[in-house]
C-alpha cells in the first residue's frame, strides 16, 4: 500500500479529479463571474499564498527534523554541534545589529508592499452595488468571504451556535491552546515530527475554516442552494426542506419500530422523550469523540497493522500501538489540560465536520429539540 | 575711434597708476573661485548627510557605519525604532523564518490608518450624503478612486496576512511559553482586524453592505440571554428594541444609526482600541526576550522530567 503512495500518484489522482469536474462544468462562465468577482480575488490570492507559505514552513521542518534524527542517533555530535540548519562557524557572532541588517529588510518589505497595493488598486476597483434598499433583498446576500466561515455554520446550526457560540469557543479555544499543549519540544523551530499531534489540531481546524469559506464562496448561489462550481445559479430553483429530525428518523426507520421507539414522539411534558433521547445522543457523542481524539493522541501510526483476529487483546494491541513519545506527552499534561483540551476539540474541531456530515449527506435537522433551544 | 585693445588696456592701468591692483573683474573672479573651492569642500562634507547638524539634531547620533555603538544608537536613540532591541539573533533575519508576516500586518494597518483619514476628509456618515459620498470620491476627488481602492485591497491583504502570521506562529511553536499571553494578545488582535472590517463594510451605504451587516447583526438577535430570538432570551423580557442587537444598530433595523454607530467604531473606537493592544503586542515580543528563534533545536532526549511540585 505505502508503495503506491508517493507524491507521483497523489498528483495523477489530484489530476483526474480536476479532469473529471473540468469535463463536466456547465458553466464556465458562471463559475468566472464568482472567481473574478473584485471582493473574491483575496481568496483566489489566497489559494496561492497559503501552499505557498505552507510550503515554504514545511520545507524548515524538514530539514529540521533530518537535523534532529541525526542528533538523536549521534550523542557525540549533538554535544558539539550548533544544533540549527543555519549555518554557523566558530567565532561568528551570534547576533548581529538590527541597524542596518533587519531595518533595511523591513524598509525593503514596506516598498514592496506598497508596490503591489498600488498595482492591485489601479488594476482593480472596489465594488459598489446599488444604494442600500431595504425592499430588495440581494440574493445571494453574502458577507465578506472572510465571514462566509461564520455564515456558511448557519447551515448547519440555529443562529445561536452559528453566530455566537462557534465564534466564541473558536476564539477562547485559540487562546487556551498554549496552556494546553504541554509538549516542551518545538518552541522557536519548524518541526514536524515533534509536534505531531498540535499541528494535525491547528491544521484541521484550518482546513475546516478554509473548505467553509470555499463553499460559502464558490458553491452557495442564490437561496443559499448548493451549486456545484461551474453549475448556473438558478435564480428560481427551489429546494424543499427535506431534514428531519434524528428522534423523528429513527421513529420512521424500521430499527425504530421494530424496538418500539415510536414513544419518543409523543409529547407529555414539553416532549420530554425527545429531550432525553438528544441528551443522550450529545452525551454519547462527547464520550465517542474524546475516544477518538485521545487514540488520535496516543496512538503510533508506524506500529499500526491489521489486527490477525477479533480477540480484543489482538484488536487493542494492532488498532492502538501506544507511541512512547506523545506518552512522555501525556504524563506531563495536567487534568486540567487535558479536559480544556477534550472539550474545544470536540465541541468544535469535531462537532462541526459531524454536524456539515449529517446535514449534508444525512438530511438531519437536529439531534437535540428542546423547548428552550435546539443543536 | 580706432585703438588698439592692447593699447587701451594699457592706458587704464597707467591711468589708474596703481599696477599691482587687480581689475574688478578679476577680483570678482578670484573671489568666486574662493568661494567655489569652499562651496566645494564645504559640499564635500554634505556628502556625508549623517554628519549635517541637521541630521544631528534629529537622530542624535551619527550612523556610523562601521561603529558598533553607533549602530546600536541608531536604534536606542529613536522613538520609532527603539521598539527594536539593539541587536538581534543573527538568524531571525532570514526571510524563511518569520516571513515578515507581523511586520507587513502592522505596515499595512499604517497604511490603513493613512488612507482611512484621507477618506474622512470626503466622507459622512449620513443616509442622504454616505453613497453619493463615495460616488463623488470614485468620480471627481482627484485619486478618489485609487484612494478607495487602495484602502479596500489593503483591508483585505490585512486580513490574509494576519492569518498567515498566525500560521507561521503556529508551525514554529512560537506560542511557548513565555509567549503563551502574546498569542492571546494576538487572538485578540486578530478579532479586531476582523470587526474592522465588518464595521467598515457597511459605510459606502449600499446593497452589499447593506445585506451584510443585516445577516450578520441577525445573528446578535440570537445571541443566549441578550438577543431577542436567543435562548433564554424572551424569557428574559427582551424584544427587538431592547436586545443586543438594538444596541449594536442604534435601532431595530440597520438604518442612520446603524451607519453612525458603524463609523465611529470604525474610524475612532476599534483602531484606538487595536493600537493599544498592537502596543502591547510589540511591548511583549521585547520582554519575552524577542522573536523565538530560529532557536537551537531541543531533542527528545533532552526533554525534562516533569516538574511536581
Ligand atoms: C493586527 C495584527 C497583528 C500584528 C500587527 C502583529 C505584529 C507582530 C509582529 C511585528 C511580530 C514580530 C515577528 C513577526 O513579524 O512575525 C509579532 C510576533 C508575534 N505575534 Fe503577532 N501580530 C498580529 C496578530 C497576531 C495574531 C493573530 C497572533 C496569534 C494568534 C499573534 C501572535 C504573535 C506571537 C506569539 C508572536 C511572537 C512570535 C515569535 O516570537 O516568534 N499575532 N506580531
């Protein structure tokens, strides 16, 4: 399997995926209208920037991380050598001035800068729709792109978490993150294979924020409706709401009925079934989800294999080969943060995927109706 | 009459009767050159800018290139740069590591702020002048347009460079301890580049802006236990006009009071407010002993037991 995986495939298989929605775009136009769309041209920037600098930051860890495989094997050398990439000899001083050598850098940063400001504003004007008018509704009415993360979440939870809750926790989560990473290690350095499990966190936190910000973007038309890119907004398409609730699908599945779960629509007290039965889900989704991200936390990718047979021992011992590494790791995280942690990673980092996925390919409205709010 | 040029020449200086004095003329020559020769060494001193007075008197000191003292005056000694220590690690330098990415944020806030000011100077926040405002400013204000744009374009690079320095922040680790409350600084600052633009999306007064900052204030409505839509909320006697979402609008819809509130939180409120906090920002880089690194790489072997206390 590993064979097969190199960045040869990766690239032929990233190739046929873009031939095959090439082949079948509709509407080329439409899809230039978004992408030329005067306050969409940062994103179309930004497709460049990111691998870009993403490139740049992995290509330090790279060789950062040979440096440290090296020093790790030779005890000996790690005594002696300078322990950068950089290079460095004896007898180098080991700062230099910031006048001239840093402030003729950021002389030259502001000059080009402003260079490419100047080129972007002649070349490109900002919009101005139509003056405000309260009785014609824009449609698609969209923010910012960079909001379109926040208005892209309305899909899939009411107002209140959407617009209030998510923000929050994404904001005191961020600020959380270095009294939770207890991990010593990487502090100054690109490394990637001392910080594994950190990043594998930012980095998806990332890549959720940009796929909602390229939905919002290039796939919402008009009536907020999925279109595919290349797709024509249809501006009287209509989609009929189709999700239901997940007490209301199970009732009509026939797991439900041949349990009998038929109860848990009926409405004594403020529904109160319907309350347990969400409680339940969300409870039950904590407790997976923590599961989940403390193997991901543990667990030593290399020594996975297959499990031989069902026997449990067999199953733990090939699904979750401890790596001694991150149990270093774990010894050193307190109580504290390791529950701070568990806690935004699964109300955001997983809550958000999970719910985009049950809304999006299962058609589920809520999984938890209460009279005062609904998740 | 016909005479001799020699000959006239002559008779002046016998004239005169003095001939060891020097015609006028001559004078003024001799004189000029002197005055060319000392312009000259005088200029040649120019050459140097740094050893003017009037170099002196700003910067204090003479940039002497080759004085490490010096070099190291340049920076103490002026207000903008001191916010620099004398001397850095002779790595951080390197483009690679920090890839400028706060240095170009702050830079373009500057900008941000020139442009902005510039544009108060066309601008009210009233519903009958803001669009034609901006009408007028993209028409007949010489630059107008480029002015406009050029505030825009660099609202939204802002943005893009905030989070890519955040990225880089990221991948170096360099929210460690000690810096562990700059990144929450920085969260912070980062929340504001963000209200900074929602707030200003709304000014030019049209559709756009319109819609936006109705979606996005709908969400206040929601807010649990100050919107009137939110949990909790009705419970809690709130209405339309007198939830989170009337104050933020200065009314129950995005109107005149909506555009003042978003100006003045735009031009006064959140730009005060995100100075204070890039002060402290820059404030914190220095006292947690500046950039991170690149710092000599720690193995795993050299990790420290952990502390009990
Ligand atoms: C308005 C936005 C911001 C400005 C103007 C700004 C400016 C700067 C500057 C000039 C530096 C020096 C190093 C460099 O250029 O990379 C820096 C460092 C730093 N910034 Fe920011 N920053 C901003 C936002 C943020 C954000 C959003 C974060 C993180 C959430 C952050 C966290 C940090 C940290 C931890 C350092 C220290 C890095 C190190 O020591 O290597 N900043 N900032």
């Amino acid at each position: 399997m590993r064979r097969f995986v190199n960045k040869w495939t990766i690239l032929g298989v990233c190739l046929v995926i873009v031939a095959l929605w090439a082949i079948n775009v509709q509407d080329w136009h439409q899809l230039w209208v978004i992408s030329s769309t005067p306050d969409n041209i940062p994103i179309v920037a930004m497709l460049a920037l990111v691998p870009f600098f993403t490139w740049m930051g992995i290509r330090q860890a790279v060789a950062n991380d040979r440096l440290i495989e090296q020093l790790e094997a030779d005890p000996k050398l790690s005594k002696t050598h300078h322990r950068k990439v950089e290079p460095w000899r004896p007898g180098w001083a080991r700062e230099i001035h910031v006048w001239p050598y840093l402030v003729r850098i950021e002389f030259l940063a502001t000059v080009i800068v402003t260079v490419v400001l100047f080129i972007w504003s002649i070349t490109l004007n900002a919009p101005l729709e139509e003056p405000a008018n309260p009785n014609l509704t824009m449609n698609p009415s969209k923010a910012p792109w960079y909001f379109l993360g926040l208005q892209e979440m309305l899909v899939y939870f009411d107002p209140w978490i959407a617009g209030v809750v998510m923000p929050s926790l994404i904001m005191v989560g961020l600020m959380a993150f270095p009294y939770v990473d207890s991990n010593p290690l990487g502090n100054g350095y690109y490394t990637l294979r001392q910080r594994r499990f950190a990043l594998w966190m930012f980095g998806a936190g990332f890549v959720q924020w940009i796929v909602l910000i390229v939905i919002g973007t290039f796939i919402r038309g008009p009536g907020w409706i999925w279109f595919w890119p290349g797709q024509t907004w249809d501006h009287n398409a209509v989609v009929f709401d189709k999700n239901i609730d997940l007490h209301d699908m199970v009732i009509a599945s026939s797991m439900g009925s041949t349990l009998g779960l038929g109860f848990l629509g009926n409405e004594p007290y403020y529904g109160i079934y319907k309350f347990i039965f969400g409680l339940i889900v969300v409870t039950g989704f904590f407790i997976v989800g923590a599961l989940f991200f403390h193997w991901l936390m543990t667990v030593d990718f290399k020594k996975m294999r297959m499990p031989r047979s069902l026997r449990p021992r067999e199953l733990h011992s090939a699904l979750f080969p401890k790596s001694e590494f991150e149990q270093k790791i774990l010894q050193r995280t307190s109580l504290l943060q390791y529950l701070t942690f568990q806690f935004f990673a699964v109300s955001v980092l997983l809550a958000l995927p999970v719910k985009l996925v049950l809304r999006l390919a299962f058609t589920i409205k809520y999984v938890w109706v209460t009279p005062w709010f609904n998740i | 009459m016909d005479t001799d040029p020699k000959d006239s020449k002559e008779t002046k200086q016998l004239t005169t009767g003095e001939e060891d004095r020097k015609s006028l003329v001559t004078r003024v020559k001799e004189g000029t050159s002197a005055l060319k020769d000392r312009a000259v060494d005088e200029a040649k001193e120019y050459k140097d800018p740094q050893e003017t007075q009037l170099w002196k008197s700003i910067f204090r000191v003479s940039h002497d290139r080759s004085d490490p003292r010096n070099r190291s005056l340049a920076i103490l000694s002026n207000v903008f740069l001191h916010l620099h220590p004398a001397k850095i690690n002779r790595d951080a330098v390197r483009y690679p590591f920090t890839w400028g990415m706060g240095g170009i944020t702050f830079y373009l806030f500057i900008v941000l702020t020139f442009t902005g000011v510039l544009l108060m100077f066309y601008y009210h926040p009233t519903k009958a002048d803001a669009f034609r405002d901006i009408l007028y400013l993209e028409h007949d204000v010489p630059f107008g347009k480029l002015l406009r744009n050029m505030h825009r374009w660099a609202a939204h690079l802002m943005v893009i460079t905030t989070w890519l320095h955040m990225f880089r922040v990221v991948l170096t680790g360099s929210y460690k301890r000690p810096r562990e409350f700059n990144w929450c600084v920085g969260v912070v600052l980062l929340v504001l580049t963000l209200l900074l633009s929602f707030t200003g999306y709304l000014l030019p007064d049209d559709q756009l802006g319109f819609w936006a900052v109705t979606v996005g204030t709908n969400m206040a409505r929601a807010t649990p236990m100050l919107g009137s839509e939110g949990p909790f909320g009705p419970q809690l006697g709130l209405t339309a006009y007198n939830d989170v979402r009337f104050g933020l609008l200065g009314g129950s819809i995005v109107d005149s009071n909506a555009l003042l509130r978003s100006y003045i939180w735009h031009c006064i409120g959140i730009p005060l407010v995100a100075s204070i906090f890039m002060a402290v920002h820059f404030w914190r880089i220095r006292k947690d002993g500046g950039i991170s690194g690149p710092a000599p790489i720690v193995l795993e072997s050299e990790m420290k037991a952990v502390k009990k206390k």
